[in-house]
C-alpha cells in the first residue's frame, strides 16, 4: 500500500497492509481453506481522529479484520502497524503494557463481556488497576468522571449486577470500560446491533462526541448502512474478504462507484410508499464457495460484469481519495487488471 505524498508513516496511526487471514477446516480426510480478508489495505492519521467504519454483510471479513487489529487471530500475510510499530511482533508484555492501553475493545453484545455475578463496577476499578491507571486514592472519582463521560455515574450503577442494567446502559458501561486506560483508537464491532432502535442514535452520538471532545478514533464494524451513513468520516466497504470501495462517506455513499456498493445502498429501504418492497434489492450472502480463482468476487450478482470479470482479479486505483476495485472501463480510469 502507498501513502499518500501529504501523509508520512509519523502521521499513521493505524495502517493494513495487504492483511490475509485463510482459516483450514477439516472435512473428512481433506482439508479445506477459507479466505476471510484477501488482501485488504487502509489507513487511519493519527492527526485527524475520526469515525472509520468497515461495513458489509454478514461473512465480509469485516469482523475478520477487527480480530486481527485487537491481537484475537493471527494474519496468515500482511502487516498491521500502529504508530509505526508492527504489532504481531510484540511480545505479550509489549502488548498489554503498551498496545492494549492504546487500542481497547466494544464489542456485539455487552452483557457477554461481564460475568453475571460480579457487580458492574467491578470492572472498571479492576481495570484501572491492573493498568495502573491511577492509585486506589483516585480510584472512585476517575471512574466516575469517565462514567460521566458517557452518560453514567458511579451512584448510578455502583452494586449493580450487570442484569439489572439495561441495553444502552450495559453498552455504555463497556465504553466506559474501554476508556478506563485513556485509548488513541476504539475498535467497535456492531456495537448498536443488539441495542434497541430507540438507542441506537443515542450510542452513535457518544461515538462522535468522543472523537471530538477525547480526540479518540474509533474504527466502527457495521452491516448498517443508514448508521454507518450517519456516523462515518471514511468508509471502506468489505465483499467476501475483499475491500471493494473506500473513501469519504460523502464519495462512497454519496455517489458509489463500485456496482456492489450502489446494490448495497439500493437495499436499504425507504419510507417511500410508492416503492414496493419486491422492488428492493435482495443481497444473498456470497457463496464463497463458487468463486472461481482469478475472477472478480462479485461475479454472478453483478448486472454489468464482462467476460474479463470472470477471469481476470481487478487491482485497486485511486481516484481523488477514493479507492475502488473494480475492471469495468468506466470506473477503472487506468483498466489495470493482475494478470
């Protein structure tokens, strides 16, 4: 991957570079492997926090990805470097006294997080703690100012149990809990899904808030467009392990390029009441399966792929900040193909 000339390595934060993540199974006596990321490069400044989300459906490699970033799975190839620094080359050590202070976790479902018999503050003090975050003096009033950060006080969820908390409340308390150790980048994987709709935007808003008033950058998993819309300063849209399409959220859901990312954008539905919902685009998950090597992943679903899509594998250009895989002449300026 190329930086570009205005970024230097000093002022990345987070960089992918051609991350790859192939799982073996076993069936019977043969052994079979799966792509989950092929392949995939990005960036994040670390001069500039924002909301950069990953989104796609269900089997994308998006989750993949998040995995990889926090230490949780292996690459099978490629580098992931955070501030310059290689971080599947660190030792333990390394990682949890400097790595884990700097990048801290969100993930699906809060009240898998915490165990049902210990009391949710519990939590944030033995965090704190066990990072050294501050001395058993300041313990209380630190952890509340950081509940105070996301809508929550100590009085306010001190002896509780995590089953006495509501959706919002738990989620909160895990952001809370991420925070304790004052992080430069929150991987956030779906972490409205399981939070109900009248939520959901109340979440996304302390997302922002933090990113503006903490300058924390939060990489954000989703399979939701109209959140990720919402939420998002750049986008890179995932297809069967493959970054598609990336790029402002302005360029990529303002105005997408790639045929899969403007099917993507046209399934969302609309409070329209003259458009019926068979007139929506239904996205099947991609048979990984059937894919054929050397051809794009997205043929068979796309209406404009060319005998050239099923046996040639597009390369990525960039287009005025925006990245865009893809073989069809119009949207490859430069028709660059990987022979």
């Amino acid at each position: 991957m190329t930086l570009n000339h205005s970024q230097s390595k000093s002022s990345i934060l987070l960089s992918v570079d051609k991350l790859t993540k192939i799982f073996k199974t076993q069936q019977g006596l043969s052994s079979v492997e799966l792509t989950a990321v092929d392949g995939a490069n990005f960036s994040i400044r670390s001069d500039q926090p924002e909301i950069f989300v990953l989104a796609g459906e269900s089997g994308s490699g998006k989750t993949t990805i998040a995995r990889m970033i926090l230490g949780l799975v292996e690459p099978t190839s490629g580098t992931i470097l955070y501030q310059g620094r290689n971080i599947t080359k660190l030792s333990q050590r390394e990682k949890k006294s400097w790595y884990f202070r700097q990048v801290q976790p969100i993930f699906q479902n809060p009240f898998a997080t915490f165990s049902p018999l210990k009391k949710i503050e519990t939590y944030l003090f033995e965090t704190a703690l066990n990072y050294h975050i501050v001395d058993k003096i300041r313990l209380h009033s630190y952890v509340n100012e950081v509940l105070n950060s996301v809508g929550l006080s100590l009085a306010e969820i001190g002896g509780r149990y995590p089953n006495e908390l509501s959706g919002g409340q738990a989620q909160r308390v895990s952001i809370a809990r991420a925070l304790i150790t004052n992080p430069t980048l929150l991987v956030a994987d779906e972490p409205v899904s399981m939070v109900d709709a009248s939520l959901r935007m109340s979440i996304v808003n302390l997302f922002r808030e933090l990113r503006d008033k903490k300058g924390v950058t939060i990489l954000y998993i989703t399979h939701d467009l109209a959140t990720a819309y919402y939420a998002a300063d750049r986008i890179a849209v995932m297809l069967a392990g493959w970054i598609i399409e990336s790029g402002s959220v302005e360029q990529v859901l303002g105005d997408p390029q790639h045929p899969y990312t403007q099917n993507l954008k046209q399934s969302i539905p609309t409070p329209d009441p003259d458009k019926k919902w068979n007139d929506l685009i239904r996205l099947e998950a991609i048979d990984t399966d059937s894919i054929q090597s050397g051809g794009c992943k997205y043929v068979g679903r796309c209406s404009r792929e060319t005998d050239l899509c099923r046996t040639k594998t597009p390369i990525d250009f960039n287009d005025n900040g925006r990245h865009v895989k893809c073989l069809l002449p119009d949207i490859n300026v430069n028709n660059e193909v990987i022979n």
